[in-house]
C-alpha cells in the first residue's frame, strides 16, 4: 500500500529528510516524537515495506534501511519515505512523505571475474581514476560507494582499470595516486622478471604464450590489467566496461611504451573464475 491510498494524520511526529552519512556511520533521520512511549516506524515507498526506527541509531538501522530499499527494488531513483507512530498496533500519527533519491542497484553475486561480467545491468567504465569501489557484504550483497559513501549515478555504477582488480582481490584501499605498483603492492604481487617491457615485447609474448602459467596483474603508467596465463586471457575495465580478451589480440599502448607484469598468489585463483 503506497501513500497515495493513506493521508497524512494525526499531530506530534514530524520527519523532513533521510540522509546517509557514509557506509561507517549509516543513516540519519530528521524527526521529532512528542511522545517518546510510541513505537515509530520508517515507511519506504509503501506503508507495509517499513522498519522499526525506536531504539536504533544510524548505524544500526543502517542494514534494515537498505534492505528495505532493496524489497522496493526501486534503485537510482527518487523514491518517498515517511513515518508513522504506533501505541499497541495502532497508527497514532503519520506524516507527510519526502523525497529520497536512493543508490544504485547493489551487487548481488560472488566477487569473481564471470560473476561480475554477467552482472545485469552491465557494470559500467566509470573513467580513469573515479572508478567505484563495493562495500563489505551487507544484507548478502554489496553496494557500490564512492568514498565511503553510497553511489546514486546509474551512470557511475560500476569501476574503472584499477578499482576492479581492488573488488576483485579485496583490497579496500591503496593511497594516492593509485598507480599499478601500489596495486601490486597491496596484493603481495611479486616481480618476475617482466619489468618495463616495450609494448612490441609483450605482445609478442601474449602471442606466444610464453609467460609461465599463474595469474599476474599488467601495469603501465595509464592503465592496469589482470592476466590468467593458464588461459592467455586479459581482463579489465576499460570503456565500454568490462572486457575479456584474448591476450595475443590486445593492442597495447602505454605512457614511455613501457608495461610491468607482476605475480599473483595462487590464493586469488577462485576470484579468477
């Protein structure tokens, strides 16, 4: 049942706005309940999609509002929340409803390549160096954040060259600028003595299949990728999205004509699959 089919009623409850402080911090409400012996509830796009807002903080009912949002199935769009009060069942008061432009659609698969390659609506290049990140698994999905906070651009949801391979390989955060080498780093990727290979080079290489089986990431100083040798394959984020392709057909170009290939433990295997 949507607000249309209830009018606002009753006095001493009034809400004006829903706001996320960060996936560290959850969700503010801006409210005042004359009378604090009511049961108050949080209305999400229906008045029977609600969750308990008495006795929760913003963390706390940080889960609950997303899963709610998440049952209205409506995301990136402007959606209307209101409240209503309760004593013994019954609905004391309920307020006017306001706006709330929710997140984009979260991710509901396992963080492996194929995964996230068939993920419906495709991920999206969100461009070089404002890629997207997903936050630890909540409700048994992750949603997409952008500095700690939720992203509502269906336009951005999804990564760019070097936030796949973090999701990927689970690595929250790398400092500034953000380069292949820290990415290396934060994975424990080792040097293999593939360092600064002209691009000529490396192709030839991927052409041959000459690169000893392992999973590897390829860097330069523009772009990153993530190399499976067992199967010759090339995968990254690039425009267009996601894309898979078979390493002796990659056309490499890069900053100096300059690329870095670096070892993978064989313990990220099953994101590779």
């Amino acid at each position: 049942m949507t607000l249309s089919s209830k009018s606002a009623t009753g006095t001493g409850l009034n809400f004006t706005a829903m706001k996320h402080l960060g996936m560290s911090r959850g969700f503010d409400l801006q409210y005042r309940l004359a009378d604090k012996s009511l049961q108050l509830f949080l209305c999400v796009g229906q008045e029977d999609n609600r969750i308990l807002v008495t006795g929760s903080t913003p963390f706390s009912r940080q889960a609950s509002v997303l899963n709610a949002i998440d049952q209205l199935g409506k995301w990136g769009q402007n959606i209307q929340l209101w409240m209503v009060s309760e004593k013994n069942g019954t609905i004391t008061a309920r307020t006017q409803p306001v706006n709330y432009r929710t997140y984009v659609k979260p991710y509901y698969g396992k963080l492996t390549i194929s995964q996230i390659a068939a993920d419906q609506p495709r991920m999206t290049y969100a461009g070089n160096g404002t890629g997207r990140l997903l936050s630890k698994p909540i409700n048994n999905r992750y949603y997409f954040i952008y500095g700690g906070k939720l992203e509502t651009d269906d336009y951005m949801r999804g990564f760019d060259c070097t936030s796949f391979p973090m999701v990927l390989l689970g690595i929250p955060k790398i400092e500034q600028p953000g380069y292949g080498k820290q990415l290396c780093e934060a994975a424990g990727a080792e040097q293999c003595d593939l360092e600064q290979l002209k691009s000529a080079d490396l192709g030839k290489r991927f052409r041959e299949n000459t690169i000893p089986q392992g999973l590897y990431i390829v860097f330069s100083a523009g772009h990153v990728m993530l190399y499976d040798a067992d199967k010759n394959m090339l995968y990254e984020f690039n425009y267009g999205g996601f894309k898979a392709t078979p390493a002796g057909q990659r056309q490499l170009r890069a900053p100096q004509d300059l690329w870095w290939v670096r070892k993978l433990k064989e313990a990220y295997r099953p994101s590779f699959a």
